[in-house]
C-alpha cells in the first residue's frame, strides 16, 4: 500500500465517522480496534501492531500524533464512540 502523499492527498480527517481510538482507557484497547476491524474493515492485527497506545486523553492523542511528525496535514473531531467508552 502506498502512502496516501503519493496520491496527492495533503490533509486527513480523523473522528468524522464516530469511530476512533481516543480517548481510551487501558482496559477498553480491545474494544475501540474492534470497533475499527467492523466499521472501517482495518485488520485486527494490523491496529494490534500499529497503535502504540502512549496516550489515553483525546488532547494526548492529538499531541502524540504531533510527536510523529506527519507528512499529511491532521485534523480532529471527537469521535462518538470512545467518548462514550471513556464516560461509561
């Protein structure tokens, strides 16, 4: 798969289909990367290797996400489902 840069992507938004992975507790890891295998069909063991998990805030999430410094412009919105995790 080729980065998404190559295709003249430059800007991403992440949290628009209520899904994602912060803000996350420890214990519910599992359930916000099954939410992504059923929603956006990304591999169960690709989410498992990929996320490093060094945040568990949304605002943690978006400055680790900073701390990798992207090549794509990254926005944010609060996505639905791991607010509602994180409350419950």
């Amino acid at each position: 798969v080729t980065p998404s840069s190559w295709h003249g992507v430059t800007s991403v938004v992440m949290g628009n289909c209520g899904v994602g992975i912060a803000p996350c507790r420890p214990e519910s890891r599992e359930i916000a990367m099954r939410d992504l295998v059923n929603v956006e069909a990304i591999p169960y063991g690709v989410l498992e290797e990929g996320i490093t998990w060094d945040w568990e805030t949304f605002p943690e999430y978006i400055e680790a996400a900073a701390k990798r410094a992207p090549t794509l412009n990254l926005a944010f919105l609060a996505p639905l489902t791991p607010f509602r995790h994180y409350v419950m």
